[in-house]
C-alpha cells in the first residue's frame, strides 16, 4: 500500500510539472505571436528589458530569456528608483538586481528623488512626473548601449484600464487606442534611429502571467500603492472593470481590446493623410493660417498636432483645450500676437505665418533718443541701422535714391532734429494728406510691420511732430518746393554698410 501511494504521488507530480510546462509554454507561444503580428524585434537586436520587479515584468525579463536565441537577442535589464516608496522600493531594485545577476544580464540602476524634484519645479503630477523620468532614463541607457528596443511589460489588462482612464477624461480617438503595441520612445516617429518602446505582453491577460509566474517559481514584489482605490486607475481597476465584466459577458476585455486595435488603424490612414497634406500648410517652419483654416476642423486640429510636435519634439501636455485655444487664436486672434503653450514656448502670430518660438523673460520696455547731427553718420544700434547725413544743393533732378532716403528743405527745417523709437499714441501728417493725420501705430499695421521690428524702428522727429519713417512715409514738414534752394539728406542703411531693404 505505501509503494502504491509513493507511485501515486510520482504521477500527480509528473501531472503537475506537464501542466506547468503547458502553461509556460502557450504563454510564449502567445507572446511571439504578438512579437511577429507587431513586427516588434528583428533578428539580432539589443534590448533593454525595463523592468519593476512586480509580476508583469518579471515575466516578461523570463520571457525574454527563453527566447533570445531565437531572435538572436542582445538582452540588458534597467530600474529607475524613484524615491517615493521608501525601503519597499529599494527592496524592488535589490530583487532586480539579483534577476539580472542570476541571468547573467547586464544591469543599469538610477536612483532619483522624484518628490524633491517636483518640490523643486513646484508642481507637476508625480505619476506622469515618475513616467517621464523613467522614459528618460531608459533612452538614455537604450541610446548609451545601442540598444533598439526597449520592452514594457503592460499587460492585456493595463491596456483595458488605460482605455477607461482616457475615456473619463473626455479623450477623443486618440487616448480610446490605448497604448500602442509599438512606438518610437520620444513619440518622433520619423526619427528611425531612436529606441523603439515594445510591449510583448500587451495581448496577454494578467491571470495568465500570474499563472507563468506560478508555473516557473520565480519571484517577484507586489506594489501596494496598487491596491489604493483613490488612484483612478486602481479605482478602475478594482472597482469599475469588474462591475462592467459581471454586467456583461467574458468577452467584454476582447471588445474593448478589439476597439482599440480598429481604432489604431483608423488612425494610421488619418495619420497618412496628415503627413500628405503637412506641405500645403507649412512652409519654411511656419504654419500657414489662410491654408490651414481651409481644412475641415477636425484635419485642422490633426495638422495642427502633427506641425506643432514636429518642431517643439513632443506633444507633452497638450490637451484638447490647448489645440482648440491656439486654433481659435490662429483663427480669430488679433494678426500679431502671441499665445503661449504648456512646456515653456509660444505661438507667435505675424500676419497670415504661425511659428513657435521658445518663451522668453517679458522684454523690458525699450526707448532710446539720439540727436540727428547735420551732416555725417548717426548709428542706431537698437534698430541695426546707420543713418548717413548730407547737405546738397538743389539741381532739376534732384530726387530720393529710394524709399530710404528722405530730402528736406534746409531752411524750413526745425534746428533740433532726433531720432527715437515709438511711443503710444504717434501720428503723423503723410505728405499729400492735406492736413490729415495718421496713427504710427495704423502705419505699421497697413504695412504689416512684426511687433519685434516696430518697438525698435526709427523715426526722424522734430519736437512732438514726425517728421520721416524711413521707408515707409514722411510728413508734409520741410517738404521741397520751387523755392527750395539747399536739402538735408538723411538715407538709412543697414549698420554692417549694406543698403538697407526698402519697403515696398
């Protein structure tokens, strides 16, 4: 009788050890699958293996391993500390640091201090603080080792979660993709050469990690920070998602996985076409208003996105809200001006041209005043303009050389003469006007003047009365007539001696 019982216990532990070798087996059957159906690794590439120490990267670093000959796999592993759960967490690098020694893997640890950071920049949410930080670090170990790719390991289940956070934050296609299988780390699609993030278990259900896990023996820590329902995403998980699950059928994940991935290739035509139309709405850098308000707003707000991450490198928090605004501003916006943007930069508007330009100290307001002399050179450093003084008498063809050159009559003319910038509220009396005035501030408008050349251009001026704009107009005062028999030159040109560019 106890020879048969041992026999017995031999078949159930035969029974058991078949059955997690099935297990272990048909979850990385599962995960290359997913590999080939995303095109996620190519033959002989380096990666680096980010992983937490919780059960999904665990399994995912163990996954890896058994199938790095396969593809020929250079394999690192990577841990960001990030300060935040004290001795919990340092007990989360020290168990992956003995994963990678145990298999023999490179390892590469960075312990940062994220409260203190964000301390420091006195704002700034620290689970999106604690993303940026270990995207950071992993691209910089990626780029450092030359390493191709740089694998996640979210889970079917993360991507679910990820799906419902988006969607309670009113986000539109966009977020309702979830999490892309694949993409370039820094979001620059175009740039091929950069780490490329890849999420192996992303179609793989977390039970079914859990039961890999179990199947291997291998060890791994539980965050419980993760069983906080304050958290959205843990309230969603908790809370939410199994209250959904039980109101409709067992398929509710696979409809909602099955949504995302329709989504996403939606938006790979729309992201098709965005890039074949970027052209007729950018030029030299900058966004073209009359071509883009052409489009139909929801392409607006797509080309819009696409310019706008094109030349700043990302689309870090920029909302709905703020691609509405600088549409609205672009649109409906005074024709120079500015708007400013999370991530320090600022739309500048200058007529029908949109650029982006990094955000600066508020310029202080600048004035200056010099005294014309009568005959000579009088450099404007302010304007990057030298003005050249001459007395000529007059001959029958006495004429301005161009629309930078203003003559006038010697003997009407007021004896003290300066030049000086714009001030608020400067009119003047355009020759030929009869007596009219105009606002200065009209004039450059008309002419479409930038707001950064108007607050430093010279104006010629006698007392409180305006005399010349160089290249733009000059006033019925000191005008040549029949009597005139000696003229002031004054001709403006660049201050390198180059003839500065009349105005048309």
């Amino acid at each position: 009788m106890p020879v048969m019982e041992q026999a017995v216990g031999f078949l159930d532990l035969d029974q058991e050890s078949e059955q997690n070798f099935s297990v272990m087996v048909a979850l990385e059957n599962s995960v290359k699958e997913t590999i080939r159906k995303h095109s996620m690794l190519a033959y002989g590439d380096g990666v680096l293996a980010a992983v937490s120490g919780g059960p999904d990267s665990v399994a995912l670093l163990h996954i890896l391993v058994n199938l790095r000959t396969e593809w020929g796999l250079r394999l690192e592993v990577t841990h960001l500390q990030h300060g935040i759960r004290g001795e919990d967490a340092r007990d989360d690098a020290a168990l992956v640091a003995e994963l990678a020694n145990k298999l023999s893997l490179p390892f590469h640890l960075k312990e940062i201090d994220l409260p203190r950071i964000r301390l420091a920049q006195g704002k700034g949410n620290l689970e999106a603080m604690a993303r940026e930080e270990r995207y950071r670090f992993f691209a910089a170990v990626a780029e450092q080792h030359g390493l191709q790719k740089v694998a996640l390991g979210h889970t079917w289940d993360d991507q679910i979660e990820t799906l419902f956070m988006w969607l309670l934050r009113g986000s539109g296609s966009r977020g309702l993709m979830g999490m892309p299988p694949v993409r370039s780390l820094h979001g620059k699609s175009t740039m091929v050469e950069e780490p490329w993030l890849i999420r192996p278990l992303i179609e793989t259900p977390k039970k079914e990690v859990l039961e890999y896990l179990s199947a291997e023996g291998l060890p791994y820590r539980t965050d419980q920070s993760n069983l906080d329902p304050n958290l959205l995403r843990n309230w969603i998980r908790l809370h939410l998602l199994p209250h959904l699950r039980e109101k409709t059928d067992r398929r509710f994940d696979e409809r909602m996985s099955r949504m995302a991935e329709v989504l996403r290739g939606e938006d790979e035509i729309l992201e098709r076409l965005t890039r074949s139309e970027i052209g007729r709405v950018v030029c030299g850098g900058s966004l073209l208003r009359d071509a883009l308000l052409r489009e139909e707003k929801g392409m607006q707000r797509r080309l819009f996105r696409f310019w706008l991450a094109a030349t700043r490198g990302d689309l870090r928090r920029i909302d709905f809200h703020h691609v509405e605004k600088a549409l609205e501003f672009i649109a409906h916006g005074p024709p120079q001006g500015r708007l400013s943007i999370p991530g320090g930069w600022n739309l500048v508007k200058r007529y029908g041209n949109v650029r982006l330009q990094k955000a600066r100290r508020k310029q202080r307001s600048l004035c200056y005043t010099y005294t014309l002399p009568r005959e000579g050179e009088l450099v404007v450093e302010e304007a990057g303009m030298k003005l050249r003084i001459s007395r000529r008498h007059v001959t029958s063809n006495l004429r301005p050389e161009h629309g930078l050159e203003a003559l006038f009559d010697l003997a009407v003319l007021p004896e003290d003469l300066t030049v000086r910038n714009f001030r608020r509220g400067d009119r003047f009396e355009p020759i030929g006007m009869g007596g009219g005035h105009k606002k200065i501030k009209d004039l450059f408008m008309d002419k479409k003047i930038p707001l950064d050349i108007r607050r430093v251009f010279p104006l010629l001026v006698a007392g409180d009365e305006i005399l010349w704009i160089p290249g733009y107009g000059r006033s019925e005062i000191a005008k040549i007539t029949p009597d005139t028999t000696e003229v002031l030159s004054v001709k403006a040109v660049s201050s390198g001696g180059l003839p500065a560019k009349s105005a048309k």
